[in-house]
DNA sequence: AAGACTTCCGGTAACGTTCCCGGCGTTGAG
DNA sequence: CTCAACGCCGGGAACGTTACCGGAAGTCTT
C-alpha cells in the first residue's frame, strides 16, 4: 500500500490538459457546454493524473454533500439490517453514500446523531425515531422521511412504514379460518406506539367483523424473546393444558413462547398455536417453523430512499406510505374445529 | 419541520459576539490560547445563533473528514451486521461518523465503494474484501484495516479476525470427547480463503493430535442454507440411518443440514449431532438449539475501529489481532461412546 | 464584408473553515 | 523609564470546487 503525499486536484489536472480549471470543471460536470474534443482530453488527462473529484470541496460549493443519513435502532437487529439493506442498495443506484447511525432507543443519543448529520451537511435523512421524542425532529432543518410506526404522530412529513391494519387482518383472518378465534394478543412494550398500533388495528378488524375486542386476551411483553418467555409462562399458569393459540405482536416473543411452551412438554402447533409478526429469519428454523406476518423490511428501505429523494428534490407534498405485509406460513398453527375451541374458551 | 434559509456560519457568530472569526474558530477549538472570558461569550454568541460547525469545511481545510468507511459483503447478513455496529459503537465514542457499503461479494462493487470512500475523503476504511481482488486495495491509497479470514493474503497491513486455529481446536475437541471422532466436514465455498483456512486449522489441529487428518470425511457446501440442504441429502444418500456427526463451516450450512436431516425422519442430536460455526441468533430457536462456536463479531468491529484509529495515526506498525471464539452448547450434539462410534465407522 | 450571434474558454469570486503572521496592550525586569 | 516578553486578538491566505461574467474566436445573415 502507497499512500499518496497529495492527492490531484482540478488545477493539476489542468496543467496537464493544457486548459484552465473552469474548463476542467466543465468537462467533468455533464451538463456543461464544452467541446467534446477537449472534454476527452481533458477526461484523459484526468486519467493519467489519477485524478478523484474531492466531494468535500463540491460540498462546500454546491451546497450538496451527497450523503444522507439513516438512524435507525439497531444495526444489528435483523429488521432494521434489512431496512438500511434497501435503502443501502437504491442510495448506491444514485451515487449517493450512507451515513448509519444506531440510536438504541435512546433519546440523548438520537438527538447526538442528528446534530452530526446536520454538522456532516447531509442532504437529508431516513429516521425511526425514539417514541415521544419529536423535539429534536421539529429542529431537524433537514428533508427527512420517517420509518416504522411512529411516523403516525408527524403528520406533517412523508413516512415509510408495513400495513399495520392490514397485516392484522391477514393474521386474525388467518387464525380463525383455522378454528382460533379467540387468541391471546402477546403485545409489546407500553410505551411504544408500535403497541398502541397494532392494538388498535386488532379493535378495528373486531369491530368491522362484529365481535367484541374486549373478549380478546392480552398479555404485556416487551418484543423481547425473554418477554415472551415470561409472558407465555404467565399464559400457560392459567391453561396447564394449552389448547391456546398466540398471536404476537413480534417474532422474537413468538420464538420465546415457542420455547417456553415446548420446555413445559407442550407441542406446538397441537397444543399452543402461534402467529408471530416481522418475518425475522430465524423464525425459518424453529421446530416447527413459525407461521408468521412478514414486513417488506428491505422495500421499506429502498421506498423510503425514494421518498427521501422526492423530498430533497421539492417535488411534490409529503406522502405516507403503508406497503403490504404477507402472510409466511410455515407450521406453528394447527387446524382446529372452531365449535370445539370455542367450548373449550367458555 | 422549519427549513433554514441560511444555516448561520463562524461570521454570524463573530459578528454577534462583536470579535473576528479568527477569535470564534480559537473558541471553538479547545486547545487554542484564548482568554476564558472571551471564549464563554463566543460559546453563548453560538448556541444564541444556533450555529453548527460544518464539517466538509473542517474537512476541507484541515485533511480530516472525521467519516471512516465500512465496506462488509451484507449489511443484511447477522454476522456483518453485529461487526457494524461494534465499530460504530466505537466510532460513535470517537465522534467519527459511518460511511457503510454492501460490496455485496461483487469485485466491481467493491471497486467502486472504495472510489466511493476516496471521493468522500474518509480518513481510513475497514473492510472485508472479496477474494482474490487486492489490486484495488493496493490501489485505495488510504489507512484501512482488514477483516475476515482473506486477511492472511495481505500481510503489510493491520487486520482483525477471528482465532480460525483455536475455533476448530475448540470443535474439534468438544466433538472427539463426545466421542464424534471422525466428524463429516461441511465445507463451504471453494473459491474463498475462508474455506481454506477452515480445512488448514482442522489439518495442523489432526496433526498435533497424531490424527490421520485424510480420514476425515468432507462434503462441499456453499455457506448457505440450500448448500447445507443439499450436502446433508448427500450424506444421508451414503448414511441412510444417520449416526454420523457434522462439523459445520458456518451455521447456516448447519441449520439446512439439521432441516434435511429431520426432514428424512431422521432425530437430532441422536441419529445426525450437528456443530455450527458462527453464533447467529437463529441457532438458539432451532430444534434443538445449534450447538455452534460463536465468533466475536461485536468485538472485532470494535476492534477494527481501534486498529484503524492506531493506523490513521500512524503510530505503530501494521498489527494482525485474532480474537477468540467460544463454544455455545446448546443439544444437538450428542454424547456417544467413542469406541461404539468408531466400529459404527469402519 | 460588416455586423449579430453562437460556441467555447479563461479569470475571478465565492463556499466555511483553519492556520500563520503580525500587531496591540499590558506586564515585568533592568 | 525603556525595552523585551507575553497574552491575546484581527487580518489574510489557503483548502478544491463551482458559478458567473466577459472575451476571443468562428459562423451565419443581409
């Protein structure tokens, strides 16, 4: 490795080329009006002097950094690695550079992790912001896109997000087709809006299908696989038996209670049926398979780049997107006689 | 969300704080010789006119863009992701920001993330090549730290990676005291330097036992889950009732063999005993849990930060660092008889 | 053939910061 | 009382690029 005592700047270049930098700058900008003999030239001069553009210098100039940010909770949590995946492959699509940021729900380090994306002149953001924390956001100063559920409480920006409503749906749709109509709602932390969310969206599909939402049971977890653990044994110290079904407000509580109920000699799907929500990968090798609601984690990505980019650009008013979620079934809930589920409940 | 017209520069502030702009930089700078008072009242001028230092013109005057560069095969990959977000955990105690790229295992890719990273003028990268293509790292100009097993092929630079020697040590042991004495070897890409020093650990570790390492079975696999499918439909073709033992490159391979093989009807751990290497969370909700030799991923992303810090610096030389791995026993080994094993086998 | 118009290029001024140098006022020693 | 020393500050140049303006050719029209 050689590492160069000064890098070549457009006046080497120039001196090479025999032109002036204005010219140089024209060459290598397409839109200019140059003489395409001496744009070769100068191309081939640039060649030569192995000459990179300094994208901090056009920066400062022309007031695009080409870089954006992305703050998401955790880089290591398989759904947000798949949603900077998305936004990832679409910013190299556009020569545009990713500056990743994991906020790890904290509200002090979030607020951190802005002010270095504005002190780093990007162009704009794609955020998933710690709940209740909009302070921060309100000062941004920046074109931003919000991600996840709670782009619910900021009207006024484009956000990003999966089909809560819709993704509900398709699991309790599912659930009672297969004889479960009265599964347990395993929900996650209290705070969240995720929670709110997804509580909401189970009422509304009650309410739209003529049953009552208060009869549905609920445990608190905290999407979490211990959570799960905790919340499934709690579950399972009123129904020794099983002959329960769970649906999840995440895949990591599911994979917890799966683990809970098999260590309490229960099979799953026979006697503890489960519907997890996300789609992590691991949920492909539990025994059984976990049948659940995958969330397009990379699409979200790669549509909230393109909002971003709309956004940038001043084109048009802030949208919010909601993508469809699918249902992956692979095995964790049994078919049941509803009459006789509905006995056992009663 | 207020978009500033003019974000207020070190001039704004000089003005309101009624000294020259040489004054404010000498405030905002900490090692600078300035009276205390003046200072305060440059740092209140500051936060009244809500400034925010711009650092492409830091970058720009000073040679340091305070950004480093990530270049990992899959940010989507749980391995990749955990080695992220340990440098970043460090970079972000260093106040330097991410730049991360997907090369994706793609050469040109890789080539031009690192075009990238020159451009972006980052002080140094961390990076994992692809195989057999350093022409462009010789090329890139920049510190930069290796990590990964391609490593070995670049000895002038500093690189950080896991212990392969004493991982396979540790399997190989845990495996022969189960009485697995003559584990199929589930190998993984023949292109990739990884799958070379895999088989070499395995060799010099059966030669230090006085072992004949050419009696143990290998079978080829591609580090993914439909390769470890598909060698273990291999296997199973040759061993139709099991009692065989896997030692699994990755876990990945590991988890698609364990599949297969319940598929065939066969019991894990029982008939087929499988040992993964890597540690992905996916291994803990399998059934049984993949007992695997997990690798420091966190720690060697912040690991890689240090190096790259030692390296931007230019103190020290080039520092090659392998950092141990662990055993995670979690069931699908057995425990078998070594002597009932080995008349199994011949 | 002379003017107007087009094409293309060079010079210069920014962008926001840091670094160096020189200058001012104050202090201390002789 | 004078002069050096020191602490502190202001002015200017530089980092590498782009945008604007003006000018020198060449082309076309009448």
């Amino acid at each position: 490795m050689r590492r160069l005592e000064r890098r070549p700047t457009i006046i080497d270049v120039a001196r090479l080329a025999g032109v002036s930098k204005s010219t140089v700058a024209r060459a290598l900008s397409d839109g200019a009006e140059i003489n395409p003999k001496t744009r070769e030239a100068v191309l081939a001069a640039a060649r030569t002097a192995g000459y990179e553009r300094n994208h901090l210098a056009v920066g400062m100039r022309s007031g695009r950094s080409g870089m954006i940010g992305l703050v998401i909770p955790d880089i290591a949590n398989p759904f947000w690695a798949e949603v900077a995946r998305g936004a990832q492959d679409r910013a190299e699509e556009h020569g545009i550079s990713l500056l990743v940021f994991s906020s790890n729900w904290d509200h002090d380090r979030e607020a951190r992790h802005l002010a270095a994306l504005r002190q780093a002149r990007v162009d704009g953001a794609i955020i998933n912001p710690v709940a209740d924390s909009f302070d921060d956001l309100d000062r941004f100063g920046l074109p931003f896109v919000l991600i996840g559920s709670s782009a619910e409480r900021f009207p006024e920006t484009s956000s990003v997000g999966s089909d809560i409503a819709q993704a509900v749906r398709l699991g309790l749709d599912n659930l009672v087709s297969r004889g479960h109509d009265m599964p347990y709602l395993l929900l996650g932390t209290k705070a969240r809006i995720a929670r709110a969310r997804f509580l909401r969206a189970v009422y509304d599909h009650c309410i739209a299908r003529d049953v009552d939402p208060a009869v549905l049971p609920t445990e608190d977890g905290d999407y979490t696989v211990e959570g799960g653990r905790a919340a499934m044994s709690r579950i399972l110290a009123r129904h020794p038996g099983g002959h329960i079904s769970i649906f999840a407000a995440n895949d990591l509580m599911a994979l917890g209670a799966m683990l809970t109920a098999r260590e309490q000699g229960l099979n799953c799907p026979d006697d503890v049926s489960i519907l997890g929500f996300d789609g992590v990968p691991a949920g492909e090798f539990s025994w059984p398979g976990l049948t659940t609601i995958e969330k397009p984690a990379r699409a979200i990505g790669r549509r909230a780049f393109d909002s971003l980019s709309e956004e940038i650009a001043g084109r048009a008013d802030h949208s919010r997107i909601y993508l469809p979620c699918r249902l992956l079934e692979r095995g964790s809930l049994a078919d049941r006689a509803p009459v006789q589920r509905r006995r056992e409940v009663a």
